[in-house]
C-alpha cells in the first residue's frame, strides 16, 4: 500500500511540476505577478511529494519487501540496515528516483530564498527548473518505475552488489548527485537570464552559492568515489580515467571554471557572456554524465542498442536541454552587455588563462571518452583510451594551471604587476624549484612526474600562505592592527585561499605516490616483509563468518625497525548470495602515508600470497579535497554572499550591489 | 537458504580448481628485477581486454594474468618491449593499447588538446580586439551630475 501511494506521489509530482513549468512562464510572459507566484508553491508542493516517494522507497528497502521488484533484485534481508538503505540509490531506479529529489530541494531553495530576487527572473528561473523536473519524472515513470510489483514475491532478494555494500560507496552517490543537480540551478538561471536578455553582478551574487554548494559536494563525492576505489580494488589504485569516472570528473572541471568566472563576474561586472556559457557547459556535463552511466551506453555500443528505450529516452532529454539552452544562448547572449575593462595582465587575466586551462582538459576528457565510441561506430575499428593518454594531455594541462593558480591569487583586479608578484612570490618559487630538484635526485632518473608535481604542491601551498600574510601584515605594523585587518579580510578570501592550499596538499598526496614502495611476496607464518621503511609480519590466517558473508581473515603487524607500529587485518570476503569475492584491504596510517596490504586467497598450508605497498602521503589525496570542498563552504559563509543578500542590500541602497547598468 | 551451502561448495572448487587469479602474484615475479621492472612498465600500458579500462597490471581477470605470464616469459627470452607490444598488437589489435597511437583515425584525438586551447586562445584575443580600449569620457550630462553628487556630499558613497 505504501508503495503505491509512492508510486502515485510521484505522478503527483509531475502534475506539480507540469505547473512550475507552465504557469509561472506564462505569469512572467503577461507581467502577473499571481501566477508567477505559482512557481513557489508548485516547487515546494513538488519537494513534498517527492519525497512520499522517496520515503516510500526508502520503507520498502527497509522492511526488505520483496514483493517490489527493485527490492528484490537490490536487497537482501541479511543485509545490515545502512546498506538497506543506500541500496535503494545501488541501482538504476533508485538512484534516478534520488536524483529528482535532489533537483526538487534545489528547486525548493530557490522557492524559499529567492524572495529578494527579481520576480521576473526566479518565475522563469523555476519554470526551467520544472521543466528538467518534468523530464525526469517522465524518464522515471515511463522508463524506470522504481515501484513495480513483483508476482510472486521471492523469499529472499538478491542482495545488493558486494562492493557497493561499504561506507564509502553509500555516500558517494548522494554526494555526487547534490554536485551534478547542483549544477542545474546555474543552468536554470543562466536560461532565465537569457530568456530576460539581461544580466548583472546582483545575478553572480545569487547563483554563487548555489555553485558553491554544488562544487563543494561534487569535489566531496569525487573524492569519496576514488577513496573508495582506492581501499576497495585491491592495489591500491583510485583513479582510472574510467569513463564513469570521467563523466564525474567533466562537470567536475567546467564547475571550478564557473567558480572563478562567476567571481570575475560578480566583483568586476566582466565576463559576463563567458559566465553564461561555462553555466550551461556545467550542467549539460552533468547530464552527459547523467545519460553515459545511465545509458549502458559506456559498456558497449551493443547493450545500449539491445535495450535502447531508455537510452534514447536521456538522449532525448540531453538534446532538449543542451541544444536548447545553447540556441537560446546563441540568439540571446550578443544581447547582454558587456562591462568590467581589465589589461591582460590582472585578475582577471589570470582567471581567463585559468578558465581555458580548465575547459580544455574538460574537453580532452570530453574527446577521449568518447572517442572510441565514435571511431567504432564510424569504421568499426577498436581502440583504447586509457591512463596514459590523460595523464600526458590533461596532466599536462592541469599542472599548468596549478602553477598559474598563486599568480591569478596573487594578481590585483584591473591592472596587475607580474613583476612584483613574482617578487612576492619568489620564496615560494625557491622552495618549490628545491623540492622538484631534491625529489628528482632522490628517485634519480624515475619518473619525472613525481618530483615536477611535489615542487608544484610546494610552491600552490607556499605562494598562497604568502598572499594571506602579505594581506595582512606589513612591516611596521602593529600584531593588533594586523589582527585586525585579519578578521576583517572577507571570509570568500579565506575560502578562496583554503581551496589553493586544498589543491597543493591534494598535488602532494599524487607526487608522493612516486616515492612509494611496492614489494609482491607469498607472507609465511612469523616471516617478516619488507615494503618502504616497514617489515610486515603475518601473525594469524583463519576464517571467519559475518552477517552475510564468509571471509578468508589474516592479522599481520607493521614494525618499524623492532617497534611495532600498526595491526592490520586484510581479508577476502565471499558474498553467498551473488557469488562475489571483494578484497579487504589492510591499511594503517602513517604520518599521512599509508601502509597497504591486499591479499589472495591463503594456500592450504597457511601462507597467504599479498601485495604490500608503502604509500607516503596518500592520505592528502582526499585530504586537499576535502579542504578544497571546506573553502566552498567558507567562501558560502560569507555574510555578502549568503542567499538574497545581494538584493536585500539592493534595496537597502548599500555600496555592495552594483547596478547593472 | 538451503542454497548456501551449496554455492559455498562452488566457490570452494573454483577457488581450488583455477587459480584464484589476481593482479600480479608472487609466483609470476621474475627472478632478474631489472626484466620484472620492464615486464611491470609493459604491462601498465596494455588493456585488459574483458575489463572496463583497467590495465593488465592491476586486473584480476585470468585473461590478463595469462598476457602477464607470456609477457614475461617473451622477455625472459630476450625480446624486447617494443617486439612484445608489437606481437600483442598483431594479435589483439590497438585495443589493447591504452594509450592510442598516433595515426590518422586518432590524429584528431591527438590534436584535441591543442585544438581547443587555440581556439579559446583565438576567441579570447577577437574578444579583446572588439572591445573598446579605455573607457569612454564621461558625456557633459554624467560630468554635470558627478559635479552635482561631489559638490554636495563628499562623505556619502
């Protein structure tokens, strides 16, 4: 019963969003500020709904009620109760089901906080925003029920996937999806915009948070995503450039590009066009993404045309959107006016050297992802490309705009001196040169990557803390006076600058992989092992049982010298239900590196055949992420940058919002 | 239910009959390890042919432990990278390869790169030609009211 009141909510829902669509377009179209109003209304109602759904979704996992089709192929009743539940996102229904939820919460957010926003804009903001809904909502209930009953219902589910069934991957997902629907209030306001053929630093001041939001939890979800790749594969290896990954990664790009030009935008009215365009570009990413790992597409070209239906179905919807929005920007964009002169060397320079950096990987990725489906439909012909052709023309690239990163921080707005901020910048430069040169005698003659990447991380992290002091302190002035310009630099500065350190400390965490230790061995009974700096001892092999699986258990001590420094316990798990085997990794961590330790399955006689890895700094990976996703949310705490301020100042006749014209 | 033992049963067997395979094991490492280097660098480069985007060196498929095996055992007898890959791509096609060669059907993959950076390059500098140079003087009207804004409240902003 449950579920079918879930099942009608959700025709509800697209009844609801038909109207966000419509009826606010309409109001704005003949200037009636009622219907207009709709929007709001239809936006929360459709959140409310939406969330029955969900709900009930959620319940039918919970209680393992098999009789629903979803929860029979995606559960199991042995399963522990926060794997019942992220498996109602583990599979295709489910997670397009989180998907317009999320898109409806986003929609809710404009309706709730939009208030101070020019009405004209937030009616056709949230009509856009309805009609993705409408979209979606159809693919789902014509495409992708996620509520279908099952007759007979099986007594027993068939579990979900072992290797979706950790912490990692149940959060990823979720994460993921807030970043890539995120993206959708940008394009929804970008189309509005256009639509109203006007645009204004008070437009970048009220998108800014949402893309903050947005980034910040794709950078999260990313980086849950390759953590868990990382401890889950077995080698220690957390990103692949698989197709997946990439369309994560494609967003991904576009979206810090739009990070910077939309500052550009709101502080110095320029760019404006360029901003619009990165909008779309993030949100038509997010759904390539949506549609290439939805589609079956990624797989093989022949899976998606044996069940095409709801392949062609996001194809359809792809098209609608992107080419739409693009036609509209074509026909609308030469109308708004540009503002904001600046010389190339500025500020704005540097973020415009930035923005191309970033949108030519983002294209690269682009073109080696699909690539080899285009070649393959167009001569049959097969190739490959892998790791190493993104890590040369992206690599190359990124790297690139790492360095340029501490100049464009650096830079002043309008008219920079490049000289002086290399001056301001050389201690950085210095350390940076050393680290490379000291990395690279080290290694000797390894690969170049490694020491080019360490010297980089040092001079990101370094140049940025120097622009924070240089800020605050100058000579001959007083501790309590530099406190004080301290506290009063704006918080979006300290997040801007806790995202570059963010983005050095991740750069450390990949150039240490260069220094790092592998060694493959079959591990005896009380044998030491060596790997980098530790010894590996294999104390004890056994068996063990868990809620639903069997496991092959080891327990091993990591000795440093003659101390012991860790216990570890790696083991291979066989899953009845699927017939599946996952590797646990064996990890400890030290000193932000991390001893790693996979094993295969013990020979009868108890030796247990493993790869032990010594990873220095692994742990930075995530950590810079995590302090790039932190600087979002500073940058997001900033009083002028909170939701409808920017027009509450308008209002209030403040020096903050700048007129358009 | 009553299926779990016997699935169990099933994995026992498999787990005795084939070798559990997994990305590289202890009893595939050479001897010599300056040629286990060189097998190692060889085998990142090469796609596991029933894997999605995984190199041979990290797949646990049996396919790739056998291309592992016959790798080394080419090397072991003396050949070089370049005869391997060679004799891989005879017999596997450029799929195998994860990194494309550059020939005409991938010279535009090669090239995208390059493409597209000179063409934001090009956009960005047609940009800047067609907008103005300096901001245009303030017309007599703008000059009067600033004089009017200035004269009369110079603390309000």
């Amino acid at each position: 019963m449950i579920v079918e009141i879930g099942h009608f909510a959700l025709f509800l829902a697209l009844g609801a969003a038909l109207a966000q669509t419509v009826v606010p377009f309409w109001g704005a179209r003949v200037g009636d500020a009622g219907l207009m109003g709709v929007g709001r209304s239809a936006a929360l109602t459709q959140l409310l709904l939406i969330a029955i759904a969900f709900a009930a979704l959620v319940n039918a996992h919970l209680t393992s009620d098999f009789s629903v089709l979803n929860v029979a192929e995606n559960s199991h009743s042995a399963v522990p109760a926060i794997y019942k539940i992220s498996g109602v996102w583990g599979n295709h229904e489910g997670s397009m089901l989180l998907w317009v939820l999320i898109l409806a919460v986003f929609g809710a957010l404009v309706a709730l906080f939009g208030r101070a926003l020019p009405r004209v804009l937030r009616a056709d903001a949230l009509a856009v925003q309805g009609l993705i809904s409408v979209a979606f909502l159809a693919f789902i209930l014509l495409t992708s029920n996620p509520f279908e009953r099952l007759m007979p219902a099986p007594f027993e589910g068939r579990d979900l996937n072992p290797i979706l069934q950790d912490p990692g991957l149940a959060i990823h997902p979720p994460l993921l999806y807030l970043g890539y629907v995120g993206f959708s209030i940008v394009y929804s306001f970008a189309a509005a915009a256009l639509i109203e053929g006007r645009i204004d630093a008070a437009w970048a001041r009220f998108v800014r948070p949402f893309t903050l939001v947005a980034w910040s939890f794709l950078t999260l979800g990313i980086a849950a995503g390759s953590f868990w790749a990382y401890y889950t594969l077995g080698w220690g290896g957390f990103w692949f450039w698989d197709p997946v990954e990439n369309a994560s990664l494609m967003p991904w790009l576009a979206g810090t590009a739009f990070v910077h030009s939309v500052a550009v935008m709101e502080k110095r009215d320029a760019l404006k066009v360029w901003t619009i365009f990165l909008a779309i570009l993030a949100f038509s990413f997010s759904l390539l993404g949506t549609f290439l790992v939805r589609s079956g597409v990624l797989t093989s070209v022949h899976a998606f045309a044996s069940d095409p239906r709801r392949g062609v179905f996001i194809l359809a919807i792809l098209a609608l959107f992107i080419f739409g929005s693009f036609a509209l920007f074509a026909w609308r964009a030469p109308m708004l006016k540009q503002g904001g002169l600046f010389a190339p060397i500025s500020r704005e320079g540097a973020l415009i050297v930035n923005n191309l950096l970033l949108t030519t990987s983002c294209a690269t990725v682009l073109f080696g992802t699909l690539y080899p489906l285009a070649l393959e439909q167009l001569t049959g012909e097969k190739i490959t490309v892998g790791a190493p052709f993104f890590n040369l023309t992206c690599g190359a690239l990124l790297l690139t705009a790492c360095f340029v990163a501490p100049f464009g921080f650096s830079l002043a707005w309008k008219r920079g001196d490049l000289l002086a901020v290399a001056e301001r910048l050389t201690v950085a430069l210095v350390a940076g040169a050393v680290t490379a040169v000291l990395g690279a005698a080290w290694l000797s003659g390894g690969s170049v990557f490694a020491p080019l990447a360490a010297g980089l991380a040092i001079f990101v992290i370094l140049g940025t803390l120097i622009e924070v002091v240089m800020r605050v302190r100058r000579p001959g002035l007083a501790p309590a006076v530099a406190l004080k310009r301290a506290l009063g630099l704006p918080l979006s500065f300290y997040g801007a600058a806790l995202a570059h350190v963010g983005l050095g400390v991740t750069l450390l965490g990949l150039a240490g992989l260069g220094f790092g230790a592998e060694t493959i061995a079959t591990l005896h009974k009380g044998v030491p092992e060596r790997v980098g700096p530790y010894s590996i001892t294999l104390d004890w092999v056994g068996e063990r049982v868990g809620p639903n699986y069997k496991e092959a258990a080891t327990s091993m001590t990591v000795r440093s010298g003659a101390a012991v420094v860790a216990e570890i316990a790696p083991a291979r798990r066989q899953f009845a239900a699927r017939q599946m085997t996952t590797t646990e990794a064996g990890l400890a961590t030290l000193n932000f590196g991390q001893v790693y330790v996979a094993i295969a399955d013990p020979t009868p006689d108890g030796d247990v055949p493993a790869r032990l890895y010594w990873k220095p700094l692994v742990t930075l990976i995530w950590l810079g992420a995590a302090a790039m996703a932190l600087g979002g949310a500073l940058s997001l705490a900033d009083r002028r940058l909170r939701f409808g301020a920017a027009a509450r100042a308008k209002a209030g006749g403040g020096s903050l919002a700048q007129p358009a014209q | 239910m009553i299926m779990r033992p016997i699935h169990f049963a099933l994995f026992v067997t498999l787990a005795l009959g084939a070798a559990p395979a997994r990305a590289v094991q202890p009893d595939e490492v050479m001897k010599n390890p300056a040629l286990e280097a060189r097998a190692r660098a060889l085998s990142e480069e090469l796609r596991c042919l029933v894997c999605q985007n995984q190199s041979i060196d990290d797949s646990d498929a049996p396919l790739a432990r056998d291309i592992r095996i016959l790798i080394r055992q080419r090397i072991a007898q003396g050949e070089s990278n370049e005869t391997v890959r060679a004799y891989l791509v005879s017999r596997y096609g450029d799929f195998i390869l994860l990194k494309p060669p550059f020939k005409p059907e991938t010279m535009l993959l090669w090239l995208s790169p390059a493409l597209v950076l000179g063409a934001g390059l090009a956009a960005a500098l047609f940009a800047r030609r067609r907008a103005p140079r300096s901001t245009p003087a303030l017309s007599a009207e703008e000059e009067a009211r600033l004089a009017a804004l200035t004269g009369g409240d110079t603390t309000g902003g």
